[in-house]
C-alpha cells in the first residue's frame, strides 16, 4: 500500500519541497486544514496537524499523526487515546522563545514596567526604586525544554535557580536545587518567581490552587507560559486581589482566547498576553524539522522521536 502523508498549515514552498524529498516514493499532499482534506482523509497513513471530533474514525488507514504543537493536550482527544494511532509532537519547538517570554515577564513585572508604559502615555517623568533579578530566586515548575532553557538564562542574570520534575533524582544544568512533585510548596515558599512551564496533563491541572499562592511569599510574582489551567483562575484571582502574591504574568490562560470581560485583563498587577510568546518563525521552523526527521525515521521504520505518553498526557 502505497503511504499517503497528508500535510496541514500553510508550508512555505522550500519547505514542502523538503517534505517531498523526504518523503521519497509515498504520496505528500498538503491541504490547509484536515476540513478540506475530503477523501483524501481516508487514505492518509500518516497525518502532520490536529484532528478534530468525528475524523479519526473517517483515517482508517492512519498509523501516525504528528501535531504541530509542542504540548499534546489538544490532540489528546479520548478517541486519539483509545486508538492504536501513534501520535507524536513538536515538543522542545518552542523551547526558546518561551524560556525569553519567561524572562520577559519577571523582568516587566520585577520593574513595574507598566508604571513606565502608563507614565510615558501621560507624558510625566515618573522615577522610582525597582527590582532586579541578580540574586533572586527563580522556581521552575516542569524543567523540559522551556524549563530547562529558562534555567540557563536565570543564572546568565545570575538568579538562584529551583526547579520540580517527576524524576528529581536526575541532575539538570544550571538548576541549584531539584523538588519532587510531592515537595512542590516546599519550593513556592522559597520563591521570588514561580514560572510554570509544564505540560497540561490530569497530573498538573489544578496543581496551583489557594494553598499553593498562600504558600509563595507575598512579594513574589507568578509566571505561566505553558497551558492555562494548572492554575486554578478562581483561585489565582484571590491570589493576586487579596496579596497574597504581588502579581502574575499570564501567556496561558484557563480560557482561551481570554474573554474580555475576565478581571484579569485589568488587574494592576497583571500582565497578559495572548498566549503567543512562542510564535515565532524559528519556533514553526523547528517543528517542520521534527516533523521531517521523524518522517525519514518512520518510512525507514525506524523508532520515532517525541511519542507521547497517551497514559502521561505529553
């Protein structure tokens, strides 16, 4: 049977020339979305994109899917966890620019950076005593890609740096001291900022609830750049309106696109963005490399790279 590899997103000609020749002798045929695949969705082997409800059991002959998108939550549908599908991701794609989002957001929210923003709209000369990140400590909740890169440029502005992992007997750069899951508030009571670069998985939603912000110290700032919903928004909401910490910076968000009547657009204390600190170039480009390297691996059957864990979520 001859492989049909169906191709999602809007690829830039040289890099659907790339998949082409990767893809030797099997059929690539690239669409924008799976909706206007048609039969084609029928035939695929393989599939580079996210499947929505209903188009799995149309692939009856789909042996692997690859998702554009580092975190796999969205792929993850309870159809896509029950077949015998395997699926991989884009994990440590966006890597990079999330670890320089992170840093992004301390250093704004260290500063009071909006005090300036709202200073030069007002046309005043407003100077004022701010932080700085030298010497402060920097917990990282989930030390992959992201937070393993984020580690690395926290000690380049030399922060003391805290991290959580499932296996925190296993060393990690530039990361001072390891937490278990279990020893998490352990951590937050040491923390200046706290930023959240781990998967959605049924193990971290809801890992931040009140007694979590009520363990941080009142002066410190809370980061997320991963997924929206580790965080509690209920109970986030308290945190940041009763002072219980001094602030957040949300890329992720429980809701998204974050409503517009949510009280966190308006918070003083909070920075939002709309989810977008890896959307870059680089960050899509990456992910076309894993994609291709993972392609040449499955048609040589050869053992693929960045399988999720359907059990684990990522």
């Amino acid at each position: 049977m001859t492989e049909t590899i169906l191709v999602t997103g809007n690829q830039s000609e040289a890099n659907a020339d790339l998949i082409r020749a990767t893809a030797g002798d099997a059929d690539a045929v690239f669409v924008p979305t799976l909706a206007e695949a048609g039969p084609l969705l029928e035939k695929a082997t393989v599939i580079a994109g996210t499947l929505r409800p209903g188009q799995l059991e149309r692939a009856t002959h789909l042996r692997w899917v690859h998702s554009w998108a580092a975190g796999a939550d969205n792929d993850l549908t309870p159809e896509m966890a029950a077949s015998d599908v395997v699926l991989t991701s884009s994990t440590g794609n966006g890597g990079i620019p999330l670890a320089e989002q992170s840093m992004l957001l301390m250093l704004m929210l260290d500063r009071d950076v909006p005090r300036w923003q709202r200073a030069q709209a007002a046309h005043e000369w407003d100077r004022f005593t701010h932080g700085e990140l030298n010497g402060r400590t920097v917990g990282i909740v989930g030390l992959g890609n992201a937070g393993a890169d984020l580690a690395r440029k926290a000690k380049a502005f030399h922060m003391r740096v805290l991290g959580t992992r499932r296996r925190a007997e296993i060393t990690v750069p530039d990361v001072d001291r390891l937490y278990a899951p279990q020893d998490l508030r352990e951590m937050l009571s040491e923390c200046d900022f706290v930023v959240v670069t781990a998967p959605k998985t049924p193990a971290t939603t809801g890992l931040f609830g009140e007694e979590e912000f009520r363990t941080m110290p009142k002066h410190s700032f809370f980061v997320c750049i991963s997924r929206g919903g580790i965080a509690d928004d209920d109970a986030l909401l308290k945190a940041l309106t009763r002072g219980w910490i001094a602030g957040a910076g949300l890329d992720a968000h429980g809701v998204e696109p974050l409503p517009s009547d949510s009280p966190f657009w308006d918070l003083p204390n909070v920075i939002v963005t709309p989810h977008n600190g890896a959307t870059t170039a680089a960050t899509a480009q990456r992910g076309v490399e894993i994609f291709l390297d993972n392609l040449r691996r499955y048609l040589a059957h050869e053992d693929l790279i960045n399988i999720v864990d359907k059990h684990a979520g990522y």
